[in-house]
C-alpha cells in the first residue's frame, strides 16, 4: 500500500483523475438516455459492462497463471467489485429513466455521505446528515407530488451501491497493479447486469445500437472506472469523497446542457445543500 508521503505526493493528480471521472460519467450517462428506447435501462448498463469488460481485458491482458498466483480471497474481493458495479450501475440508469439525472445523482450521492458519517470523528459530523436532508427534499419537492417513487428508491439503492463501489474499489486497487483487477471485476458485473439488462434489451439489439454501446462503454464506465481506481490509490476514502461531492454539481450542468432539464431554483439550493453535506462530512472523516 502506498505510504502517506506518497499518497501526499500523488494527490496533485489525483484530483485532476477524480475530476476527469466526474466529467466522464455525467457525459456518459447522459448520452446513454439515447438508448433507452432501444435496449431500456438495465440493458444499455449490460452492454456497456459487456464492453467494458473486452477493453479492461485487452488493456490488463491477465492470463491464466497469474489467476491462479492470486490470493483467493483477492479475487473473491474483485467478483464482488463487479456484482456491487453491476447493480449500481443498473440501479442508477433506472433511476435517470425516471428523474432527472441531477436529482438522481444528489440521491445517489447519500451513499458516500452515509460512508462520511459513519466515519465521522468527533460529534460535529452529525450535522450533515440534517443538511443532506434538507437538500433531498428541496430536490425531489415531496409536496407537489410529482416526484417518482420508484426513480427516488432505485436513486437510493445506486447510493448504497456507491458506498460499497468506494470500499472495494480501494481494496481492489491495493491488492492488484495496474487495471488487471478491474479485468477481474468486470466479467461478474456483466453476468448480474445480464439478469436484469438481457429481458430487456432481447428485442433491441441491432448493430448501429451495439456500435454506439461501444463508445460509450469508454464515457462509462471504463474510463471513470480507471481513473477512480488509479486516484484512491493517491487519496484516502475522506479525501476521495470530498472531491466526488462535486458530482451532483457535474450532473446538473450536464443535465441542463445536454438533456435540457432546467432545474427549479429549489433543486438548484438542493444540489448546493448536498454538496455542503458531503464536503462536510468528508472532513471529518478517515480512512
């Protein structure tokens, strides 16, 4: 595991991957709606995890007898990397089918807030649950009615998935070089999105659509993927969810650029409450 000095060193770069990433998966989610009508939800996710899958074996290129060198309990650790990405992936598609994706990634965002907390030292920490709060419910407006329920609860379980895609990916990140751990990761997210994306896309897969999969396969997830991995093994989980609270910021802005959702001035102090909440409980978190 890389020392503090080093990870103090790396940490110039590190924000500038961290930044990258946010970029690339609010792109990459956005430009994904295209093939909603296509494959649906859950099957846009599997091709993507499909591909994704062929480009981190292509880079990484693991071979037979360096799995077998492997603790067993590594590559249990990378499997579950995989499943955890797969329903977080499904789970958030879902979610952006039926809400606005800066709404979406706000909720989402609760995940890593939740992991902050609980890390929290000291009892100030406390206080940015209370905020958070308040910036969900300014986003979601429970009151007009208007909000999906379903879209708000499949929000919720990618945060929980967030949470753990944070801690596992850490560990995978300490425990393999380069990106051969994430070529092990990937062949179970494609098998768990299968159960969910397969029904879904069956009716829909023509060239043109596994064509366009393709490349945004590199939006996301295999580009953030690598460039989160490479950042936490710079930053600690504290310092890494600092940085990522500026994700919901990302989402909005990407959102009202490309899918045209102007957000209500309510969602827009939503978002900023979220973002609050997660700078303050990252600092005072710990690894």
């Amino acid at each position: 595991m890389a020392s503090a000095a080093a990870r103090r060193k790396g940490s110039g770069p590190a924000v500038l991957l961290i930044l990258g990433s946010m970029l690339s998966v609010q792109v990459g989610a956005a430009a994904s709606t295209g093939l909603f009508d296509a494959v649906g939800p859950a099957g846009t996710a599997w091709l993507r995890q499909c591909w994704a899958t062929v480009a981190f074996w292509l880079i990484a290129r693991p071979t037979w007898r360096w799995l077998r060198a492997q603790r067993r309990a590594d590559l249990a650790g990378a499997l579950l990397l995989g499943a955890v990405s797969a329903v977080m992936s499904v789970a958030f598609f879902e979610a952006i089918a039926r809400i606005p994706l800066a709404t979406a990634v706000a909720l989402e965002f609760l995940g890593p807030l939740g992991l902050a907390v609980v890390r929290r030292t000291g009892r100030s920490g406390l206080v940015w649950p209370v905020f958070a709060l308040a910036g969900v419910l300014a986003l979601t407006r429970p009151w007009r009615g208007g909000v999906s329920v379903a879209g708000v609860a499949l929000a919720l379980v990618a945060a929980a998935g967030w949470a753990a895609y944070i801690l596992l990916t850490q560990r995978v990140g300490d425990r393999f070089e380069g990106v051969k751990g994430l070529a092990v990761a990937m062949p179970a997210a494609v098998v768990v999105t299968a159960l969910f994306g397969v029904p879904q896309a069956a009716g829909g897969l023509t060239g043109p659509v596994v064509a366009q999969a393709a490349w945004l396969a590199l939006l996301l997830p295999v580009l953030p993927y690598a460039l989160e991995l490479l950042a936490l093994r710079r930053l600690n989980v504290a310092a890494f969810g600092t940085l990522m609270c500026l994700e919901p910021a990302f989402a909005l802005l990407v959102g009202a650029v490309l899918l045209g959702q102007a957000p209500a001035p309510a969602q827009v102090l939503g978002v900023a409450l979220v973002v609050v909440a997660g700078i303050g409980a990252q600092r005072t978190g710990h690894r």
